[in-house]
C-alpha cells in the first residue's frame, strides 16, 4: 500500500507570496507606492533613514518648485487622502518644499494604514537575497530578499521581503566638485568651507554667506536658486559677493526658454541670466576643478583647475556644490542590476532620458517594464531611477509606482497601460556631454 502525505507543502512561492513589500524612502515617490500598495491590499514595509517623511525634500524646503499643486500630487494618494477630507491646495500655483511636505507629504504618512507599516529613523544598508550573493542562480527568483537596516540607535538587523521598491532618491547622495567625477583632492582640508545644494542663504544658513564671497559650482536649478538668493543677500548686506563657476563653456541648462511651460522655471533662467549681464554674478566658465587647498593663513579657499589649457586657481570664502547627485549603489552590491553605462539608470530608461541627449523633463511614458532588472521583484523607481539625470518630475515617478505595484498584484493589463501627460518643458542643458540636447 501506498502512503499517500497529506500535509500540505508550503512552496518557495507560497512563503514569497507571505511577505510584505519592502519599500526604501518615505519621499514623495515611495509614499506613493505605499498608497497603490493600500489601494491593492498588498501588505507592505517602508522605511525611512530620516526622522519624519519627507526628509530631503525638507533639507530644501525653503526652495519653491516649479510644478504647480496640479502636477505634485500622486492619484492614488489623493484618493486616500479625499477619503478623510483632505483638499488639493491651490491647482495653479508652486508651493515651496516645505509647503509640499506639510500640506501633502506628512498627511500622506500620517494616515493609518500607511504609518503603521512605516519605520521611521531606519536606513537600509544593504539589500540581498536571503542566503544568496549575487552569484548564486538557483533558486533566486522564489527567494525572498533579505534587507539588513540600521537604526538610529545604531542596532542592525534583517528583515525579509517578497519584494523591493527602492524610492530612496538621491539627494543623500551629492556628486563631487571635482570634473573627474572622484572625490576632490584635498577635500578633507576645505569641507567646512563647503555647503550642500540648497542652502537656506536668506535664513538657517545667511550667517555663513553674509559679508562673504560665495563660489556656486554648478550648471542646473539647484545652482541657479542658490545664485537668486545670493544675489539678494548681496543686495542687502554689504561685502557680500557671488561668483558661478561651470565647467561647460556655456550654462545652457538653466538659460530661459519660451518653450517651458513650467513658467517659474523659465523666469529662474532670465532672472540669472539678468542678474549675470548687470554684473552681480561673476560667471568663469570653462573651469574643471581637479585639486582644492587652504590659502596662505588659512582663511581662504583655493579651487586649482584647468581652463583654456591652463592651470589656474580661483580663490573664495565659501563653496556651494550644485553639481548634481547620483544615485547610491553601493547598497545594492548584491543586487543583479541592469544600469545604462553612461546615467547609471534603468537600462530601458536611460534612452529615454540620458542628457546628453534629452534635456527636459519630457519623457515617454513608462513603467515596470522598463524598469525591470535582472532581479525578479526590484525596481527602482523615483528621483533615483533617474540615476544621474536631473530631468526627473514627480507626475513620472507616480505613474512609475502604479505601473510597478499593478505588477506586484499581477495585474499586467493595469501595468502595461502607462499614460503619462507632462508639461512640454523646453529647457536645455547639455548635461554630462558636450551634446546641445534639447526635447521639443
Ligand atoms: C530643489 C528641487 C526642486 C524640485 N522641483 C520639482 C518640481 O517643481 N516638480 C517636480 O516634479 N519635481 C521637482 N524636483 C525633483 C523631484 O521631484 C524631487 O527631488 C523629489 O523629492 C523626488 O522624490 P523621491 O521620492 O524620488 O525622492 P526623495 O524626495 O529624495 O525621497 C527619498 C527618501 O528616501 C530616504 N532615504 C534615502 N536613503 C535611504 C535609505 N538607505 N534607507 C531609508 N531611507 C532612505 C530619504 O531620507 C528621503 O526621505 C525638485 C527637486 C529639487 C531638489
């Protein structure tokens, strides 16, 4: 006789199907994903390195965007938030960092079936397979993946997940000054004579620019804020000065355009344009930084570099590096990514974003299917999906996650169905090439 065993078998796939989500960054994107996972009933985990949500987008709040209300709020996350009366803030007009995380990030968080699975204070250092490096074949996809995290109080442990949305932007994650792309030579001797992007020039940070010369390094947004607000801060108190250093020849990224329907951005452009023909901003340009120092006495700052063949040093108080971020890898190690070789984005992505040849926020709808990596579950998606591109916009990251967490659910008619309707944005830059990219 044979014995038949009854018991029922749990499959690799059967524990998979147990677990929550993981997702990394409680920023706009990531809490967009948490909102389609609600929507789903798909069981979820977010963690968030800082204290609240939001948290980068509150280390430059003080800066206005130059989306409208209209185009920063994610579908399914509006729908959560109507449900408990929640209104969109006015449609039309730009709020500042702060505002965004204030009247919609923070609510978003706060709503209970998104902050009970949330852990705030908690990095995630490190994203695995359970048992399994990245060489190891068999067996991999019904495999769950293991997170190692570290909280603020410096403990680590692993948590496992039958999925990864990594929405952890990069703006922890600054480029460095140096035009080699490696960390700048005598860096250690001038780091506290330097600010991250976005200082708060007119508030927190004015003390560190008043009465002082101030160096931008940097061609984008980010660098043109930061000139408008040193210009006024030259304005109101005396000996204060602004120099806007760049490696191209040209800052073409943030010149105005009549093509940009985002207006506020076009006006940052003429305004720094403006405020570079009456003299209040130096620009040198064709600058490649390779080395820094202190000057004589140590007071100073000296930037070495080449330009137009020569080496030559550029003196200042205070340098602001508006140079741009990249996207952290370094916790995916073990991850089997597949990354364009140039922007360090998505493969199927890059194409439709490298700014050596596209140089707006324009881009073709897309979803899990260029997102997809060799590693069945895990997608990037957000800021950092963008690898080093700059162009990113939120209203692409949220159809991102529905595309991303239509999949998850196995709803593949949902997820190959990617609209997206964007701003036509005519803003040029050339980016990380010498190219003249522009979108139209
Ligand atoms: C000054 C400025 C203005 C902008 N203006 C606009 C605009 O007008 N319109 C527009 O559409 N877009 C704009 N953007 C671009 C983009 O929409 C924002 O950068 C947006 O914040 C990106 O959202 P995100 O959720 O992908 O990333 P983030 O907002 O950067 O959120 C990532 C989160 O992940 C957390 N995190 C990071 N690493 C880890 C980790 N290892 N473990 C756990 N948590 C982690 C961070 O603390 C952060 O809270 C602007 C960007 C900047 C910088």
């Amino acid at each position: 006789m044979t014995l038949i065993d009854l018991t029922p078998r749990v499959t690799e796939n059967d524990r998979l199907s147990t677990l929550p989500v993981a997702i990394i960054g409680a920023g706009p994107i990531g809490l967009a994903a948490a909102a389609h996972l609600v929507e789903r009933g798909i069981d979820f985990l977010l963690f968030e390195s800082g204290g609240r949500a939001g948290a980068s987008v509150r280390a430059w709040g003080h800066t206005r965007l130059f989306s409208p209300w209209k185009h920063l709020v994610d579908p399914a996350s509006r729908r959560l938030l109507e449900a408990r009366g929640w209104e969109l803030p006015e449609p039309e007009r730009a709020p500042t960092g702060t505002e965004l995380v204030e009247r919609y990030v923070a609510p978003l968080a706060e709503l209970d079936e998104i902050a009970s699975r949330t852990r705030l204070g908690v990095q995630v250092v490190a994203v695995t397979r359970e048992g399994m490096d990245r060489t190891r074949t068999r067996g991999r996809a019904t495999t769950p993946f293991a997170l190692r995290i570290r909280t603020t109080d410096g403990d680590v442990e692993e948590v496992i997940a039958r999925a990864v949305i990594d929405a952890s932007g990069t703006y922890l994650s600054p480029n460095p000054l140096s035009s080699s792309g490696l960390e700048l030579l005598g860096m250690s001797d001038i780091a506290d004579a330097v600010s991250p992007a976005l200082p708060d020039v007119l508030g927190r940070d004015r003390t560190r620019f008043s009465g002082r010369r101030t160096t931008v390094v940097g061609a984008g947004h980010s660098a043109a804020n930061t000139l408008l607000a040193l210009v006024e801060l030259v304005r109101q108190e005396p000996g204060t000065s602004v120099a806007w250093l760049i490696r191209n020849a040209q800052a073409v990224r943030v010149s105005s355009s009549a093509d940009d329907e985002l207006a506020d951005r076009a006006r940052l452009g003429s305004r720094v344009d403006q405020a570079v023909a009456d003299g209040v901003i130096t620009v040198i340009d064709g600058f490649e930084i390779i080395r820094a120092r202190r000057g004589p006495g140590g007071e100073r700052v000296e930037l070495v570099g080449h330009r137009d063949g020569e080496l030559v040093t550029h003196v200042t108080d205070v340098v602001v590096n508006a140079t741009g971020f990249r996207p952290d890898l370094d916790m995916l190690r073990e991850i089997r990514l597949e990354l364009d070789e140039i922007v360090e984005a998505p493969k199927r992505l890059a194409p439709l974003i490298d700014p050596n040849v596209h140089s707006c926020g324009t881009v073709e709808p897309h979803g899990f299917s260029e997102l997809t990596h060799p590693e069945k579950g895990f997608f990037i998606v957000g800021m950092k999906s963008y690898g080093r591109a700059p162009t990113f916009l939120l209203a692409t990251g949220y159809e991102q996650v529905r595309s991303v967490t239509a999949w998850l659910a196995g709803d593949l008619t949902s997820a190959s169905q990617v609209e997206l309707t964007l701003p036509a944005t005519g803003v040029c830059s050339t980016g990380l090439g010498d190219g003249d990219g522009c979108c139209s």
